[in-house]
C-alpha cells in the first residue's frame, strides 16, 4: 500500500514563495506519472504540474515560469516550488501518484495566499 504524505502549505503574501513536500512510502516517484493536483473552494481539481512516466515535466499555463515540480534521486520524495504566489493560486493542494494503474492521493496542504 502507498501512502503519501504532503507538507509545506501554509499562508503568505500574494508574490511569496512556498514549497511543498511530498513524501511516499516507497520509491515511486521515478518511472511512474505524478504531480501536483489542486482544489480551489467551488472548483474541479486541476492537475497543476506533472512529471510523465518518461521523466517529462509538464504544467498548466497559468504555473508555467512560476512553479517548478521536482522529485529527489531515492524516488521517494515529490516537490513542488511556488514562486511569484497569486491569491488565484488559493487551494488545498494534493500529491498524486499512479502506480501500475493505481492511483495514490495524499491527503492534502492547504495553501492561502493573501492579495
């Protein structure tokens, strides 16, 4: 069984930084999709970064320059850097994982960005 475990959300100022951890149980995070989910009050979650199977980063346009996604060489550890912090960017965010078509939520850090 996979567990995930965020950490680093929190509260800052509109242009802040923030960077979230994700830890797994295993050392998943190489050769498998992950990233970075969020869910805003009232809004579908979004899948905000990636990194594909293939080791290819990816992100939504509205991210892009500002958040970076990033995984340790053990596998074991998922980041996300948050630079530039828009009050839009308000959500609680969750790790995921899919492994051998399984898929691994964390449970979830919130992240408030004041304007």
């Amino acid at each position: 069984q996979v567990q995930l475990v965020e950490s680093g959300g929190g509260l800052v100022q509109a242009g802040g930084s923030l960077r979230l951890s994700c830890a797994a149980s295993g050392s998943i995070f190489g050769g498998n999709f992950v990233g970075w989910y969020r869910q805003a009050p009232g809004k579908q979650r979004e899948l905000v970064a990636s990194i594909s199977s293939a080791g290819r980063p990816n992100y939504i346009d509205s991210v892009k320059g500002r958040f970076t996604i990033s995984k340790d060489n053990a596998n074991v550890g998922l980041y996300l850097q948050m630079n530039s912090l828009k009050p839009e960017d308000t959500a609680v965010y969750y790790c995921y994982a899919e492994v051998r078509r399984v898929a691994y939520w964390g449970q979830g850090t919130q992240v408030t960005v004041s304007s």
